[in-house]
C-alpha cells in the first residue's frame, strides 16, 4: 500500500451530500461526457456473449476442478498467498464482491478470481505457477477499470473528472488532510464521516467509469471456476523457466 497522495475533500456539507447525489443519478443516467470529463460507461459484458480470459493460478487449482469440476476462492488460499496481509485483502475482497453483486449474480462467494482480457497482457509465468485460458459465459464475469482499482487498494479517490479531482484536493486541503488515506489509516476518519463516505462511495466507479487505456486498463472478474470452461492449461514447473547454461 502506498501513502501520501495529495489528494481532497470535504466533510460534513452540503456540497458533498449534492455531490453523493449527482454521481448516483450520474451512473444512474448512464454515458455522459463534458468538458475535462471522462467518459461514464457501464463496463458489463453483452448479453450472451461468451470470452477468453487468461489467470495465473497455483496448480491447486486445477486440482479442485479436478476432483469436484468447480472452484472458489477461500479464506485459507487467500491466508496462504498473502500472509500477514491477509486480513487487510480479506477485507478489500470482501467489499469487491459486496459492490459487484449489485451488478452481477456472484453466487454467495466472498471472493473473486482474477482475469486478464488478452494474453499479451496476463501475468506472466513464474516458477511453480499454472497459466489458465478459460472460456467464460457471459453471466459468469465482470469487467472492471484496473487503473481505477489501484486507487481502491490505497485508499484513494476515484474521480470522474479533472474538476472533480481538483474539488476533492481542496476539501481536503480545507480539512487539514494531506491524502485521501488518512481517513481510513488514521483516527481522522472519526472526524469526517461524510468525507470518509464520498471517498467510499466512489470506489463504486471501478464498474462504471472507463480508463484512460482500454488496453491495458480492464481487468475481469469472477467468483467461480468450472472444469468445462478450461481451454489451455499451461504448467511452469520448477526449473522449467531457467534458461540455457
């Protein structure tokens, strides 16, 4: 996680109620474009269209499909990967798939499954690691603006636009916040709950707001993984990246 971004907002107003507001029936009213604005667009997928998404996974993956034809994510894999982060991505998870089930059927699990969109842009292999293409209808994933999900992991502001930054930046300036952070790291927040609110309530933006790079910005997600849907299996045992002596 990173500290320190300058970023601005205000707490407790007026002003920022309207704001809440206008970005509700902003989403609500769907694309919208204006001066310095970046274009609203609800990133869900077309009806009845299935795609090739690219996941980098330990091979216990492909084990549980394996053995029970699905998979998802749990508590124990995610303490596993992350270990003294665990609790902290726990929570972020958590809070992904509550905003996603708004959108999307999520089927009760608590946590999502990563997916490039393109195999030029999938993480690469590493040692030990498993590199899956996989087939998903199009009921059974979500796309999302990654850049602006950088911003969710730090705490951070999404904004709509260029105006909308610089409006934020001043509240907090006027609050006395040197970034967006401070609400959630620190006791601060107590104080602002309103501001807290509105940096919350934008995260809601990484489903609806479209990056600055349609290509390397879009991630995808799901919340499960069937055995039908496996296209390529591509294995990275150890040794298997050493290049020649």
């Amino acid at each position: 996680m990173c500290n320190g971004r300058d970023a601005a907002k205000a707490c407790g107003t007026p002003v920022l109620e309207a704001q809440l507001r206008d970005d509700r029936l902003a989403i609500e009213a769907g694309p919208k474009e204006g001066k310095g604005e970046r274009k609203m667009n609800r990133m869900q997928i077309e009806e009845g269209k299935s795609r090739i998404l690219w996941t980098r996974q330990s091979p216990e993956l492909r084990r549980e499909l394996e053995r029970s034809g699905k998979y998802r994510v749990k508590q124990e894999y995610l303490e596993k990967k992350n270990g003294n982060m665990s609790g902290y991505y726990d929570r972020l998870y958590r809070w992904y798939t509550r905003a996603a089930s708004r959108i999307l059927d999520t089927g009760g699990a608590p946590y999502p499954i990563w997916f490039n969109l393109t195999e030029d842009r999938m993480l690469q292999p590493v040692e030990g690691s498993e590199i899956l293409a996989v087939e998903l209808p199009a009921e059974a994933y979500l796309l999302c603006n990654y850049e602006a999900w950088g911003y969710v992991v730090n705490y951070f502001y999404v904004a709509l636009s260029r105006e909308d930054e610089e409006r934020h930046r001043a509240e907090l300036r006027k609050n006395g916040l040197k970034s967006d952070d401070e609400l959630f790291l620190t006791e601060k927040g107590n104080f602002y709950p309103i501001l807290k609110r509105e940096v919350e309530k934008s995260w809601e933006r990484i489903f609806t707001l479209r990056p600055d790079d349609t290509e390397r910005g879009v991630a995808a997600t799901s919340w499960e993984l069937r055995s039908e849907w496996i296209r390529e299996v591509r294995s990275y045992e150890k040794g298997a990246l050493d290049g020649p002596e």
